[in-house]
C-alpha cells in the first residue's frame, strides 16, 4: 500500500509539457529616411527630426558642462569662496554675533550694519604683485568673503562695538527696544 502511494504521487508531480507553435510573424519594414538637401523638400518629420537632434546635441553639451566627468580640470576652474561661520546669541540687551575669521587681519575686514541687518566683507591672502617673479608653482590665493545675517530686531546703528581676537570676530549689536520676557508658570 506504501508503494502505491508513492507510485501516484509520483504520477501527480510529473509535469506535462505541452508544445505551443509560432505562428511567423512578419518583420517590421521601417520606411527609409531620405536625406534631405538643399534642393530636395524636407518633410514636416524630417525637420521636427533635426529640431530633436539639435537639442539632444545641446543638453548633452549643458549636461557635460555642469556635470563633467573630469572634475580634477574643472574644479581649478572655479574660484574658492568662503563664508565665514556665524554664532547669533541674543542675550536681552544685545545680540553678540561670532564669526570665524581665521587668517584675516582687522584691515581686511569690513562691516555694513543696517537697523535690521548687519554685513561682513573682506579679502585675506597671499597677492601676487610682482609681475617680474618666475614661479614655478602657485598656490596661495587671496579669498574674498561676504555674509548678510538678517536681524530679528532693531538695533542701535550708532553703539556697535566690533573686535577682532585670534581670528574670531566680534561684533556687540545692541537693541533699540529690547522686549520684555517673563517665564510662566504651568499649573
């Protein structure tokens, strides 16, 4: 009785096959294009053709300058740019704004305050005078900088007091109206 079991469950796992013929299916004839020249027509799909190739030429061409594959040669192309990082703390009477300024001498830099906002500019680096040196490598550059923070509230334009210390810079920002605070109690 074992082995009739296992005779039908072999039976039943078996797998039938069953063969499906293909039909012939014809082949797809495309319709050659005619190359057009100044004497021939062109039809309306052989313009709107050239117009896709055209601009597929210049995407490629933008892609390849904002994206190139050799980013070592593009990359002394671009100029650096730093912006100095800023600290704003609002300590009730004024604010106390910290930039890192490292490098840079008090000369270098230079500070626009409106009432609502407060500008920092400057160029620190090694310039290059001379025109009659022969360098061999050059490096060192002069970096130009400039950062705008915008200001929560007014301040006294005319109290600012601005010092430079082993390349921190800080700038006092006295309010106009400081607003009141009170902490409130959860019950």
């Amino acid at each position: 009785m074992v082995e009739k079991k296992k005779i039908a469950e072999a039976e039943t796992s078996k797998k039938t096959e069953i063969a499906v013929k293909k039909k012939n299916q014809p082949a797809i004839i495309r319709p050659q294009r005619k190359k057009t020249t100044a004497l021939a027509p062109t039809s309306s799909s052989d313009l709107w053709q050239a117009f896709d190739d055209t601009f597929e030429r210049f995407r490629n061409d933008f892609e390849d300058l904002l994206f190139p594959t050799n980013w070592a040669s593009t990359l002394a192309l671009i100029p650096e740019t730093r912006v100095p990082v800023v600290d704003l703390e609002d300590r009730g009477k004024d604010y106390l704004l910290k930039a890192e300024m490292p490098g840079f001498k008090k000369e270098d830099i230079e500070i626009e305050v409106a009432e609502d906002a407060i500008a920092i500019s400057g160029s620190a680096g090694w310039k290059y005078d001379k025109q009659g040196q022969l360098y061999i490598c050059k490096e060192r550059a002069c970096k130009t900088f400039y950062r705008q923070v915008e200001l929560p509230e007014a301040i006294k334009v005319d109290d600012i007091d601005a010092k430079l210390s082993e390349g921190v810079l800080e700038i006092t920002l006295p309010k106009k109206a400081p607003k009141q605070k009170r902490k409130v109690s959860v019950k």
